[in-house]
C-alpha cells in the first residue's frame, strides 16, 4: 500500500493533462493555468514525501523528468501546447513544497 497517494496523483495528472482543449479557452499566461500547475507538482511533491520519506532527495530529478514527459505529451493532445512557462511552474510548485518540507 506504500507509494499509493503518489502514483494515484501521477494518474490524475496523466488523465487531467490529457484532455483535449479548446483553444479558445485558454487562460492567460499568469492566470488560472499557472496555478493549477503549481498546485498539482505541490501536491504530487507533497505526496512524494508522505510515500517515500522526507530523507530522499531523489524526488527533484524525478520532478523534472515527469514535468519535462508532461509537456512532450501535452504536444499531442489536441488543443494543447508544449509551454515552458507550465514546465517553469510545476518545477516551482515542487521545489517550493520541497523547500517547506525541509525546512
């Protein structure tokens, strides 16, 4: 049963980034789209620790590869883009829950 709420997360995030869009629902580039990166890699960060211990520090590398595979499949779903400024966000949202837990 360990590593469920993080792999469960890591579902959600897969069907959640997989619906097509359309594109002119877009929102705007600081608006209601930032944040929710920001709260997903939070939260998947957040769930990371719950599941694997506040001692490993193999969650970052780990951030950056789903972020970065998050984007790329995001290219082929229709009516959404690959966007650095959401890979800019959800490495936030990790790295600042990160940075709360450490603390």
């Amino acid at each position: 049963m360990r590593r469920f709420a993080f792999i469960i997360w890591l579902i959600i995030l897969f069907i959640t980034t997989s619906i097509p869009i359309d594109s002119l629902s877009r929102i705007s580039l600081f608006g209601f789209d930032k944040l929710s990166h920001l709260f997903l890699y939070s939260v998947l960060t957040l769930f990371f620790f719950f599941d694997y211990g506040k001692k490993n520090w193999k969650f970052f590398p780990l951030i950056v590869l789903l972020s970065v595979v998050d984007e790329i499949h995001q290219y082929y779903i229709p009516g959404r883009t690959m966007s650095f400024y959401d890979l800019l966000f959800d490495l936030l949202g990790g790295s600042f829950t990160f940075w709360v837990l450490k603390s």
